[in-house]
C-alpha cells in the first residue's frame, strides 16, 4: 500500500498538483531554508564564558571556585578568581562561534 502511495505523491507531483497524503501515512518534506541560512550568529553561550581580547587573545575563568571551598586554602582561592588563556588547540573553534569579537 505503501508503495503505491508514494507512486501516487510522485504522479501528482509530476503533474503539478498538491496531494494530500492518506491518513496513517506520514511522510517529511524538506523545510525550505531559513531567512538566517549563511549568517554568521554569535553563540551566546561561548560569548558568556570567553573574552577575545584587542590581540586576538582568547581568555576563560579557571574552573574550581564555586563550590567545596572550606578545604582550599586562600592562596588557591585568590589564585582560582584569575582569568586564564585558552589552549591554542581551542582558539580556532571558540573563534569560529564567536564571528563578531575579532577581526
């Protein structure tokens, strides 16, 4: 039944008319492209966790000073609010999702 379905949907497409298909048969049509298609779009989330600085540098917070703080001592503590550079294997991805912070 199926087959003949879709043998139906493809005869009426050739000769230019829009078909409904049966009920119970599902089929997917490809959604044409969005009005943003080839945009370059800022990944906000990227945007929250990095900086790109005036050099081209990419900068990032360390990770450890949010919780379970009672058994670091202050000088791991104060040395955990600094900011870090990111690995140069990182920077060109970051960079890609972040078209607008370098030039």
């Amino acid at each position: 039944m199926r087959a003949n379905v879709g043998r139906k949907i493809e005869e009426s497409a050739r000769e230019g008319e829009k078909h409904l298909a049966e009920p119970g048969f599902s089929f997917t049509i490809a959604a044409p492209m969005s009005k943003n298609a080839g945009i370059a779009k800022t990944r906000k989330a990227y945007a929250k966790r990095f900086k790109i600085t005036a050099t081209g540098k990419v900068l990032r917070r360390k990770q450890g000073k949010r919780h379970i703080l009672q058994n670091k001592s202050r000088k791991r503590k104060r040395n955990l609010g600094k900011v870090a550079l990111v690995a140069e294997v990182d920077v060109k991805a970051i960079k890609a999702n972040m078209p607008f912070s370098h030039r």
